[in-house]
C-alpha cells in the first residue's frame, strides 16, 4: 500500500483519526445487563452510527440497507473498526438512546489534543496586542429538529399545552476560527434542552454556562477570546467569560445597547473618542471609532470598551457593525479586533451551513429516543464533521482528494468516497484517498457465463 501523506501528518488523516474515535469509545461502559451471548457491542454500535454519519448517508434505513452488502460490510471493518454485527436501525437506536451525552465529549478532546500535538492549533492563533497566544471561540445555537408527535425527555417544548404544541432539539456550538480560514475546530457542542428554561434568551444562557463551564476542564490552558452575538452581550456573560481568565468580542446592537450607544456619543461629543481610518488597494473602505471603559448600561457599572465599524466597500455600500470587547483598542489592535468579531460568521456559514446543506444532514432525524437518542446522534454528526475538518487542514491526502475540484467540491467528495465504498473492498482510508487521487481504470463489466 502506497504512503503518499508525510509520517508527520499520519496522525491527523482518517485511518489515526478513526482509531482514536475507536480506542476512546470502546472504553465507554456497556449500560445494557451484560447476559445476552454474541450481543453487539456498544462499540460496534457507536463506530456504526458514526460511519453512518461520516459518509453522509441522509437516513437510518438507507444505512441500514446497504450495511448489508459485502462490500459495505468489509469497508465498515477496515476503515471504521466495526469488529462484529452491524446493527439494524432499530436496535441501534435502542443501544445508543440510554447513553449519557457526556460520553460522546471524550472523542472531540482526543482530537483536539492530536491537532494540538502536530501544531496545527497555531493556524488559528490570532494574536492581538500583548495578546500573543490568543485563539478565537465563536459559539452560537442552531435548531436540529422539530416535531408536532415525536418527544424526549431533552426536548424544549413550543406552544405548550395548545392543540399546536411541537417539540424540537437545539445546540450551542463552539468552533476555533480564524479570519483567513475556511476551516474551523469544533470543540464538543452543548444541546439546550427542556429545563434550560421557558425562553429562548434564559436557554441559550444557561447552555453557554455549562458549555464554557466544559470548555475550562477540557482545555484550561487555551487562551480564548468569545466570540458572540447581540444576546449575549451582557453584565452577566461578560463577568462569566472574565471569570476563567478568558477576553470576548460581542456584537453590540442598537435595539439592545441603547445607552451604550448614548454613552458613545456623549464621548464623541466631548472629544472622548478616537477615530482611525484606511483604504485597501481594491478601493474597501474602513472607518473606526473607539473608546476605553464605557459603562456597558446604566444599571451596572461594569465597562467595556466599544469598537463602531463602518465598511464601505469599492461598490460603495456601507456595512456597519458595534462590538463590545475587553481587548485594548488602539491603532494596531481596532483590524485585529473587527477581524476577530467578524469571523463570528464563519460558525454560520462554514459550520452550520455546511452541517446542514453540505452533506452532514444534521436537522435529519434518524431517530428521537425517549431519553438523549436525539442529542447523541448529532454529538456524532459534528464529530464526523470535525474528523473532516481536520484532514482539511493539515492531511495531504484529503487536501488532494479535494483540489482541483469545481465549486461543491466537498460534497462531490462525499459522493465519490460513498461509491468507492459501495464498489471496492477497501483496506484503510490511506489507499481509498490513493485510488481517488490516481483514479481507477475503467473496465468493462465481468459475467461469468459458464
Ligand atoms: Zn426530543
């Protein structure tokens, strides 16, 4: 078999990658009575289920389906250490539904740490003044599911009591990002569920509590900068994220910040604001107005310091955005920092977009449960998206497999790897990346006739 990814990177492809998700599943405790012989391990159910969602398949019975095939079977075994029986769609659910959420956290911090050891976390460093180690957390909640009949006990519930009553799933997501990249880190997401609260806002919040809350145990040396929305651009957030040590950048909207904007002014008027202002080569515009301390409303005397941002670019429309950070504003950090709040876009566009219209299918329901059924199967969506990120990143086989490709090159990727899957029998990711990179001789269609 042909090596062709430098031995440096071996440990950040998806042969590594897979074994790691293996070794640190297998060690999750079996919660079914163990009586019942040739029983399929919770192992074998977690590397099913996470297969299912690494190769994109848009539902369960799909899976299920073609998991029957020779060809599918041999490939489960070798490229995602399926050592037994694949369960049936049903039984995986019943296996996986009682499994504590918690446990599916395990996988993202091993990965972490791997992409930590090879370096690769210094490509989202995004130093800002003294700040020199400085990375940026963006978090924000998405919806993976709703339903009018299907309930759990995480569901958050909509139209209580009404004829109209519905039940859905969301999830707070944190991703390491940087301005000049696509790629993102997700580092295990938190779901928001039923007794988080009565509201959207009181959700999200108490989500945030226990996802930063995660992030401090899991990675207490990580020097972060939050990167939020409007709604969180409060006294309570901010003591939160200063708590562990941590510096944010929030989006600060007029609806919400009113006498923030008032206190601005004032400070404008009395001579209390700076300005900065540059042109790029392509004709952007860039207009800053900063200022230090400024009490962030008029109940709390907690500051902050208030970043005003027009962008005019060379067609002439103007964009304009307000953030409160902690960071020093001055004229080396003001790019830095618009560059840091503007990255917020990215869990957007290059995680939940991607998540949900590029192949991860993660509003799909492949299965409710009654108690984290639901949860437990997008903790492995995400996974699966995070094993892609990383190969994208830094596995040159992956980054070949993908260049050269037209526009939704990603997802005709997924395409060829599933028909690969479906036509070979493949010893390890390492030879299926070989064979696409090469291509495969066309051949006519064998019958035996005898
Ligand atoms: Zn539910």
């Amino acid at each position: 078999m042909t090596a062709t990814a430098p031995k440096s990177r071996k440990h950040l492809c998806a042969d590594s990658l897979i074994r790691l998700i293996h070794e640190t599943l297998s060690q999750v405790p079996d919660h079914r009575p163990n009586r019942v012989k040739g029983k399929i391990t919770l192992t074998d159910a977690f590397m099913s289920a996470f297969a299912m969602m690494h190769l994109k398949y848009a539902t369960l019975l799909d899976f299920d389906r073609e998991a029957r095939t020779e060809e599918l079977q041999y490939n489960l075994s070798h490229l995602y250490r399926v050592q037994g029986r694949i369960p049936c769609d049903t039984h995986m659910r019943e296996i996986l539904d009682p499994v504590d959420p918690i446990e599916l956290r395990k996988p993202y911090k091993k990965l972490f740490a791997q992409v930590q050891r090879g370096g690769q976390l210094d490509a989202f460093k995004h130093p800002v003044g003294e700040f020199k180690n400085l990375h940026l957390l963006a978090v924000d909640g998405t919806g993976l599911y709703y339903s009018g009949k299907c309930r759990c006990q995480e569901c958050c519930v909509k139209n209580e009591g009404k004829p109209s009553e519905a039940y859905y799933h969301q999830m707070l997501a944190a991703c390491l990002v940087h301005p000049d990249r696509k790629v993102v880190l997700p580092l295990a997401p938190e779901p928001i569920v039923h007794q988080d609260g009565s509201t959207k806002n009181d959700c999200e919040k108490n989500a945030l509590k226990r996802l930063l809350a995660h992030t401090k145990r899991e990675h207490p040396h990580l020097e972060l900068a939050i990167v939020l929305d409007g709604l969180y651009a409060d006294a309570p957030t901010i003591e939160l994220i200063k708590s562990y040590g941590w510096h944010f950048i929030i989006v600060a909207k007029d609806g919400n910040h009113g006498s923030l904007v008032e206190a601005m002014d004032t400070l404008d008027e009395n001579g209390q604001v700076k300005r900065l202002e540059s042109c790029e080569d392509n004709g952007t515009r860039h207009w800053y107005r900063y200022a230090e301390s400024v009490p962030l409303n008029k109940s709390d005397p907690g500051q902050v310091n208030v970043l005003d941002y027009v962008e005019t670019d060379k067609k002439g429309q103007r964009h304009t955005w307000c953030w409160v950070t902690d960071l020093p504003l001055n004229e080396e950090t003001v790019y830095l920092i618009m560059k840091g709040g503007r990255s917020r876009w990215r869990i957007e566009n290059e995680t939940f977009n991607t998540l949900k219209n590029h192949g991860y299918n993660l509003e799909h329901n492949y299965g409710h449960g009654k108690q984290h059924l639901a949860t437990n199967m997008a903790y492995l969506t995400i996974l699966a998206f995070l094993v892609d990120q990383i190969q994208q990143l830094a596995c040159p086989q992956f980054q070949k497999a993908l260049s050269g490709k037209p526009r939704g090159a990603r997802v005709y990727l997924w395409k060829m790897i599933i028909q690969h899957f479906q036509s070979w029998l493949i010893e390890s990711w390492d030879e299926l990346f070989t064979a696409m990179i090469q291509g495969q001789v066309a051949r006519r269609i064998q019958i035996d006739t005898s």
